[in-house]
C-alpha cells in the first residue's frame, strides 16, 4: 500500500535541487498510488573509480527513499558510458578506461552501493547489454537526435570551446547514450546531480521519440567536501569514504567547518528538519552537533556500537589520551639498525600512516609525530627513532598504532 502522493512528496522533495517537469512528476505519484504500480527510478554509475564517497551517496540516498515508498530502484552499470566518459561538469577529456578495468571497478561500485540501497529489491543493468549490439548505422541514427548546436550550448562544453580547449566527437555520443539508456529500462524518474540536468532531459526527448513516457529529472545538490567550499572529492583530498574505518569517518566529521552543516544533515542523514534546525539553533556548540552527525554517519555504515565507539575515542584523543583499544602493527625487526632504531619518515611509511617518505618528512616538522607514552614529539625527520616492542607511535590526530616486532 503506497503512501499519498502528497506524503510521498513530502519526504521525496527533502534536499533536492529541482524536478523537471515538476508537474509531470506529482501526476506520475498520483498515478502510481492510484494504480498500484511502482514507479521505475533510474540513477546510471559510471565505473570509472572504485572509492564511493559521501558525495555519491547523496542520490543514492534519495534513491533508497523511493525504494523504502515501494517503488523500484534501476541501476545502470555504464559500462559502454564509461570507456566514453562523462563531459558533465568536466573541464578537460576522460581519460580513456579499458573494459577490462571498467569491469573490476563495477564490481566494486556494487559491493559499495550496496551499503546505501538494497540491491535484492533493484534491477541492475549493464548499457553494454544493448549498445554492444549495435552496428554502426544504429550509433549514427542516435546522433541524428541531436544537433551541433544543441551540443555545444552545454555550459562544460561552452566553457571549453571558450577556453580553446578541445572537445572531442565521442564526447557527444555520451548525453546521447545516457539517454538511450532511459529508452531501453523505460525509467520514469532519473537522479543525478545538477551539472547532470542537460543528460536527464535529452533522454525525454529519446523516450518520446520512441514512443516511451518520458521521465522526468531529479537533480540532486552537489555536495561539498570538508574544506567547507570544494566539492567533495578523493583528488582534491577532501572526501569521506563509504568504506572507510569508523574513527577516520567520525573524525573526519568533526573537522568539517560549520557552514556546510545544513546541507551534511539534510542530505546524509534521516533527522527531521525540526531536530536539524535545533542542531543549528543559535547557542548550540557546533562540536555537539557535529557529534550527531558524526554518530548518524558511522552508524549508517558500520552500526551503533562503532559510531559510539569512534565517538568516544575521538572525546579521549580531544583529551589528549589515547584511544581504550589502540590497532597492533607488525614491523619487521630487520629492518632496525644495529641500535634499534629506524629513521622517522621510514617508519611512518613502513607502518602505513604515509605512502611517501617527503609526506611523512613534512609530518615530522610540523610537529605531528609523537612516541611513547610520553608522547615525545620528534622533529627531526634525520633522526633515529628507538624502536622496541609495543612502542606507540602517533601521527597527526587520528592515526595511532603499537608496534609489534616480527
């Protein structure tokens, strides 16, 4: 039994950017509630990484509320898009990726997606399945849905041509194919973020060109990372991963500036707007709302007991304690010199708090690498560090470990 069209609105219309047509998409939940028939709600991923981050889950959440209304969630696993590579929002080509590597990082994507939907209650597709069928007289009648001028007038592309910067023809077939996609699933809702807008659209007008409903386009605000201004992203350094150990996501949280605290709770959490507005009020401590939202994080991705957990922890680290259960490292004795030591850059990479030795220099100078229960500072990265068995070792603020030697 479907909720009402105005209930299901209610709930549906928390966060987003805009619904294109916003009219048609009331009367397709009106229809829905009154047919019984669950809508079909399509959002594509392109596997074109493997680390699912905050930001991706932000459509995938809104997708897991239609489901959770009843109504069916379409994943399209773009495997043909992603050798071609998504131009929206971008202001250089794609690199090109393999199908080989398209494929591994697929699997991945699901095993990530399905922390946030229920794959059991999803229709999952791959677009390889129809365009590896195509010849080439099909691909050129797709293109013949679309003119010059159309393409151009997309802002990225704009953008590029304004700044000279090339824009290659198999960068146009990708609207196109997103579009086509829509045509063989039969979708009636499309998410994605804003910069997304000209894709969803195009693929109304291949519907109705098929003789297929059109959809209509949810578009999702894109969030930023915690630096406060960027969007969140692995290259920029600024993202929180699905994947990622509880206390580096809780502590993560609790480094983000305060001005992004509205959009982080309305899009990753389910608190009611009136408890997120008491979060926000005038004289509550922004550390406190933080926790929550901390807590509410953790919790969708490792459970209570862990969110509770790395919050505790990070309360003892705030003190300046160590955390109750501190992660044993091994490390090779061999690799110690003849007194016993090792150099402090080398062990930072050697226990995995640092993939390069210059990263873990600039650690040590800053004062950000400390031993022993003491917690002696060492800032001289040239310096021998006295390593022994079960030794503590910290770095920066969250990155703690007790060596064991093998």
């Amino acid at each position: 039994m479907f909720r009402s069209a105005a209930e299901q609105w209610a709930i549906l219309s928390r966060g987003i950017e805009a619904v294109e047509p916003e009219s048609e998409f009331r009367k397709k939940l009106e229809k829905s509630v009154a047919t019984g028939a669950p809508l079909r709600v399509k959002y594509g991923i392109d596997p074109t990484g493997i680390d699912v981050h905050l930001g991706h889950t932000v459509p995938l959440r809104k997708l897991r509320q239609f489901q959770d209304l009843g109504h069916t969630a379409q994943i399209v696993i773009g495997n043909y898009t992603a050798m071609v590579g998504d131009p929206s929002g971008r202001d250089e080509t794609r690199a090109r990726l393999t199908r080989e590597q398209v494929e591994v990082n697929a699997i991945d994507y699901l095993a990530q997606v399905g922390k946030i939907i229920d794959l059991n209650r999803a229709e999952v597709f791959r677009n390889g399945d129809w365009f590896g069928q195509w010849s080439f007289l099909d691909v050129l009648d797709l293109m013949r849905k679309m003119t010059i001028g159309q393409m151009t007038a997309r802002e990225d592309f704009a953008k590029r041509i304004k700044a000279e910067k090339p824009v290659y023809l198999h960068e146009c077939l990708y609207p196109l194919m997103q579009g086509w996609d829509s045509v063989e699933m039969k979708s009636d809702v499309e998410l994605g973020g804003t910069e997304q807008l000209f894709s969803l659209l195009v693929a109304r007008d291949l519907q109705k060109s098929q003789g297929v409903e059109p959809q209509v386009a949810m578009t999702l605000p894109i969030l930023v990372g915690t630096d406060g201004t960027r969007r969140m992203g692995k290259s920029l350094g600024n993202y929180i991963g699905v994947a990622e150990a509880p206390d580096t996501q809780f502590g993560k949280i609790m480094s983000v500036p305060d001005e992004p605290m509205r959009q982080y709770l309305t899009l990753l959490t389910d608190l009611p707007l009136v408890e997120i507005e008491a979060l926000l009020a005038p004289g509550v401590n922004p550390r406190d709302s933080k926790e929550v939202l901390g807590k509410a994080i953790v919790t969708q991705y490792h459970g209570r007991e862990a969110a509770e957990a790395a919050a505790e922890a990070f309360r003892r680290r705030a003190k300046g304690e160590d955390p109750e259960e501190i992660p044993v490292i091994s490390l090779d004795g061999s690799l110690l010199d003849a007194s016993g030591g090792m150099l402090g850059p080398v062990l930072i990479v050697k226990l995995g708090f640092e993939t390069s030795t210059s990263n873990a220099r600039r650690v040590i100078e800053q004062g950000g690498f400390t031993i022993g229960p003491d917690r002696q500072v060492i800032t001289d990265p040239k310096a021998l560090v006295p390593v022994s068995e079960g030794l503590i070792v910290r770095v920066g603020k969250r990155k703690i470990g007790r060596i064991t030697l093998s």
